[in-house]
C-alpha cells in the first residue's frame, strides 16, 4: 500500500495538514465529515496512477480552524486559494459528502485549474420529500454505521473512534460539521441555481443504500448538471470508496480513462 | 431572603409512558399527544396559580422559555407575562429567561421586554439565556454559533435600553440600520438582568463582570455553593464583593404536614418531572459547537442523561427540599448559610402535581416558610462554608 507523505500547509495563514502519494495528474481528495485524517486503500490505489492529495479541512482533524470559517462556500474559495499557492494544473477534483459540496461550490466558482469533478455521496442541495438521518441526533457509533450497507463493513470504523486518543478530534470533527452543514441542514440553497455553470467532465458516485444523502439527491445532481455521469454502486451505504473501494476506483479511472481518449 | 414563585407550566397531562417510549418529551415527542382542551386548561390553571402566589405574598413569580417540549408550555413567555403584568398586582415579574440566540431578530426582546417593564411600572425581571441544546435541535438555529448569538443580541439589547436612538448597530449575526425602540424601559437604566445556567464557568464569570444576578438551575447543593464560591471570586477579580442578593437559587419544594406525607405525596410527581419531562439523550442535549470541547467531554463523562435520577437522591443531594413546615424550614435555612444565596425561584407545582395540591403546598409554604425567611439573610462566611 502507497503510504503518503504527511506535511502541513499555510494557505494565507491557514496551516492545513496534507497527506500525498503517488505521481501522475493531481487528484485532489475533499473528506466528508466523517472520514476526515483517513488514508484508505482506495486512496492508495489511486495513489499508484495520480498525484493523490488529501487535506484535511480547515476546522477538521489536525488543521487550524480560522476565524474566517463560517459556511462550505468559504471552504470553496479556501481550495481556489491553496490550488493556486500549489500551482496545480488539469486537477481531478473528487469530493464526498460535505467534501462533495465544497467541490461543487469550487466548480461553480472557478474551473481554471479542474479537469473533471467527481461528486461522491455528496451533500449540498435539497431534495424535496427524501427521508435523511438525522446525524446530529445518533449517538457516536449509530452516525457510523448509517454510513454503511452491510452493518459488519462498520466494525472497524466504530472501534477507531471510540478510542480515547479520538474524543478530542471526533468533537472537533463534529463541531465543524454543525458549523458548515447545521441550517440549512446539508445544503446551500444558492448553490442549484448555479450547477449549470460547470463546465468540466463530472461524474456522480452513490452508494444504493445511502441513508445520509440517499440515491434521490444523485438524480438531482445529475439533472442539474449537464452531462454529468450517475454510477450507483450496488451493496454500499454513504461510503463508496470505503464500503466499495475496487468498484470505486475502477469507476472513477474509467471514467478518468475515457475523458482523456476523449481529450 | 426573597422567594419567587417559578412555573415551568409543563403539560401535567402528558402520557409518561408515550414520553419513555420516545426516549424524550423533546423536539420528537409528537404534538398529537397535545390535547388542546386541557391544554388550555393549564394555562388558566397555571395562571391562576401565579396570581395567588402574588396574594400569598411571594416575593414575585418566573416564568421561562422552552421550544417544542411537553416539559414547558411557554415557547413565548411573553404572552403570559403579559396576562399577569396588570393581574399580579405586587410581586416582581420575572422572565427566566429569553433563549437569546434562538432569535434572528433579538431588538423584538428589547421590545417586549420594555413593554413589560412599563406595564408593570418597573416590578420586571430581565432573563437572558442561551436556551438548551435541545431549543437548536427544535428550533433550527447553529448550535455553533450559540456563544456568539448570545454575546451579540445581549449587546445589542443593552445598547438599545441604553443608548438614545436612532443608532446604528452592526454586528456579524445582527445589523440594524435604526436601533430605536419604543417604548424605552421604565426602570433606569434597564430592568435588573439576571443569567439563569447549568454552571458554565465563562457564565458564571461574565455574571460575575456584569455584576448580573446568577440564577442556578437545578443542582445538588454542594454544587451550587460551589458555583456560588465561583462567582463571588470571580466578582472579587472584577473588584467588588458580591452581595448575597446576586444570588439565586432555583430548587423546588414541597411541604405538607410530615416528613412521610411530604414524601409520600411529592414523590411520584418529583419522578415525572427529572425521568420522564427532563430526560433526553446526550445527542439532543448537547449538540456540536453548543458548548466548548472541554465542556462537553465533562458533561459526557458524568453521564447526566443516562442514568435515572431517584427522588430520595434528589432530596438527600439537596436538589429539592421535601418534608415538614419543620423539615424545609431547616433545610432552606441550612443550604442558604452553605450557598450564600438570598433569592430562592422556587417551583411550586412540579411535574404532574395537580392543581390542588399545588396551591396547597404554596399556602402552606406562604404561612410556614415565607415569614420566617423574610429578614433572614446567610448566617456565616460562605466561603468557609465552600471549603
């Protein structure tokens, strides 16, 4: 397995921990909000084609929380910042969950410096009459496992964050989460209006039984933005890259493929 | 010592075994449970109740707020203070208090509460809070931006009891272009403030600066007087000695003929009220950002929400006091030298406690208790006592 370099990184006075692995085109990864300080098998897979990148966000895992953090919006011109500082070029940008958010309102923004956009489970828009977990309203080891289809894949997860030495970051993990996703819960009701304008290859990765965002909000997704491609992965919860990780990445490298015949 | 009349004004109603089942008479008990003939019942009652506290001669009455929850029927206290503002004719009017950053326009609180204050021509009682983690759940407001919200609506408030208007006021959650309510409080310069809490220390410590009334919310003895201990040092950091009067105490009691019929009677109305009315789990009481990391990990490992509270531990730990005229003289006595307080917000009626019972125990409390501790004010050294 790829392991990866571990180094912080100030973007305009925000000193942000970065994992990175591997050479080829640069994949940046944006975590979700409870996958946040992962190194899993899918990113070390990735890692042996792409320059993989993982931060962890502003107010996550070992990453200063600036006095500037209020929205997920934030967070977009936040990664414009630190892919200019990297001077990063033709980027696969994949984000999950509220990772897939910041991705979206990053698109919307700028693509300057994206090459694709792959949306993972993905928070950020509303859709009507669709039953969500209330994740703020499980306990600790209830939120992990509605991440997950098979109920035995969430062992290990379970049992890493009840560790003691993870009280302190789940907390602070969590309390970011409420700060960027609390109301309106998990979406920026600006952000639908503006979909139409990315303008680069995009790809839609759900889990079938998603319980967070369930599959409904990828239909959504892809109505929203034109020519984007949906692939539900059969047998996976909110997490396709950790419940899935080989149907994941043979997903997303076909279609990396493909946009580059295609290019 | 000063004894008010506190009502939580819960459904008495309320199915105890419908609220165990959900886990909660919180944000998820269903409003179909709400019956709105006897609903409206108990808000004559409780009114009612209220105005012969004023007649009994307690020292006021305090109402609060609470957000979708069949523990309190007051999501907008103001309308009931309003009813009592011209019928209680003589006690203080408290609102214990107003959940500051559940509000996206907080200059309406510098309103009401200035309507109120003149209505009762100066006999009101200014209550900030910052409501329980519950109210963010009910109520959809950022748990973390709690802190924030309340700092700034408090400021905000205070500016416009204060500062002749128009102003402008410009803050990160709140701005105002006009800040210039009419009408302006009667009392000079405003109302008397007080901050009800749990104990946070960064409360307690700003109470303290502000020279604001602490008011403790249901807690064993011990531990008021040591919160009590907290703000008296914290005053003397500020350069000032505290008086008792800043003081207040919110407990419940309940007094009948003996100690056994007190506890007899008290008892399964004491338990509805802390395991079933109270109870919630730790989720909804503390949700991400509503206190800070260090805070939520004590609350967390002290376990408050899980375990069900015994009425004769609660007794024992001197959360309420339960017993004869004799007994609770004692007893109030006793915990007043400890603590150092000299308000008591004293809960009358308590869970499921029926209407006659209620006001028999305020009479009895009105001509057993109350006399004796009109002029009485803590005996000894507080802080020996704390030590």
């Amino acid at each position: 397995m790829e392991e990866p370099t571990a180094r912080n990184i100030d973007v305009r006075g925000c000193n942000v921990a970065v994992r990175r692995a591997g050479a080829g085109r640069p994949l940046l990864f944006l975590h979700g909000a409870s996958d946040a300080g992962l190194w899993t098998p899918c990113l070390a897979d990735l890692a042996a084609r792409h320059d993989v990148i993982v931060p962890e966000h502003p107010g996550f895992g070992a990453s200063d929380t600036p006095a500037w953090l209020d929205t997920i919006a934030d967070l977009a011109g936040f990664y414009l910042d630190l892919l200019d500082q990297l001077d990063l070029a033709n980027v696969h940008l994949v984000g999950h969950d509220l990772g897939g958010w910041i991705a979206a309102e990053l698109a919307v923004r700028n693509t300057r410096r994206i090459a694709s956009l792959t949306l993972v489970g993905a928070a950020g828009i509303f859709v009507p009459g669709v039953a969500q977990v209330d994740p703020f309203l499980r306990t600790d080891e209830q939120r992990i496992r509605d991440l997950f289809h098979d109920p035995a894949r969430a062992d290990a997860m379970v049992k890493r964050a009840a560790r003691p030495e993870f009280e302190d970051i789940g907390l602070k993990n969590q309390t970011t989460a409420a700060r960027l996703t609390w109301q309106p819960r998990g979406y920026d009701p600006h952000l639908a209006k503006w979909l139409h304008r990315i303008d680069v290859p995009t790809l839609l990765v759900w889990g079938a039984s998603d319980r967070v965002y369930p599959r409904e909000f990828a239909d959504a997704y892809a109505k929203l933005i034109a020519g984007a491609k949906l692939v539900v992965v059969p047998d996976c919860g909110h997490l396709p890259h950790i419940e899935q990780p080989q149907l994941f990445v043979a997903t997303l490298e076909e279609f990396l493929d493909r946009k580059r015949a295609a290019a | 010592m000063k004894i008010f009349n506190f009502h939580l004004m819960p459904y008495r109603h309320a199915d105890l075994d419908a609220i165990e089942r959900n886990g909660s008479a919180w944000v998820t008990y269903s409003n179909g449970h709400y019956d709105p003939e006897k609903g409206a019942g108990l808000y004559h009652e409780y009114l009612d109740q209220m105005e012969l506290a004023d007649r009994l001669g307690f020292d006021g009455v305090c109402l609060n707020e609470h957000h979708q929850t069949a523990y309190g029927m007051m999501p907008i206290p103001g309308v009931l203070a309003g009813a009592l503002a011209r019928s209680v004719k003589r006690a203080k009017l408290a609102i214990l208090g107003r959940a500051l950053p559940l509000l996206n326009n907080p200059l309406m609180v510098a309103e009401e509460y200035a309507m109120l204050d003149n209505l009762t021509r100066g006999r009101f009682i200014a209550g900030f809070v910052r409501g329980i983690g519950a109210e963010y759940h009910a109520m959809g407001i950022n748990p973390a931006h709690s802190q924030d919200r309340f700092a700034e609506a408090h400021d905000l408030i205070v500016r416009a009891w204060t500062q002749p208007g128009p102003f402008q006021y410009v803050g990160k959650h709140y701005h105002f272009n006009y800040v210039n309510p009419w009408p302006r409080p009667y009392q000079s310069p405003h109302p008397p403030i007080w901050i009800p809490s749990q104990g946070s220390s960064s409360t307690i410590r700003w109470a303290a600066q502000m020279r604001y009334t602490y008011a403790q919310t249901l807690s064993p003895i011990a531990v008021v007087a040591r919160f009590f201990q907290m703000y008296r040092d914290e005053a003397e950091k500020a350069g000032y000695a505290a008086s008792p009067d800043q003081l207040a105490w919110s407990n419940t009691i309940y007094v009948a003929e003996t100690d056994e019929k007190a506890m007899r009677e008290a008892r399964p109305h004491l338990d509805a009220l802390v395991n079933r009315f109270l109870k919630m789990p730790t989720e909804m009481l503390l949700p991400p950002g509503y206190s800070n990391i260090e805070s939520i990990k004590r609350i967390r490992a002290a376990k408050v929400t899980g375990k069900p509270t015994s009425v004769d531990d609660l007794v024992k730990n001197g959360v309420v006091i339960v017993g004869s005229p004799n007994t609770v003289r004692e007893k109030l006595a006793e915990y007043q030298d400890l603590a150092g307080f000299n308000t008591s917000l004293t809960k009358t009626q308590f869970g499921t406690l029926p209407d006659d019972m209620t006001r028999a125990n305020m009479t009895a409390i009105a001509e057993e208790i109350l006399p004796h501790f009109r002029d009485r004010v803590p005996q000894r050294s507080q802080r020996a006592a704390a030590e």
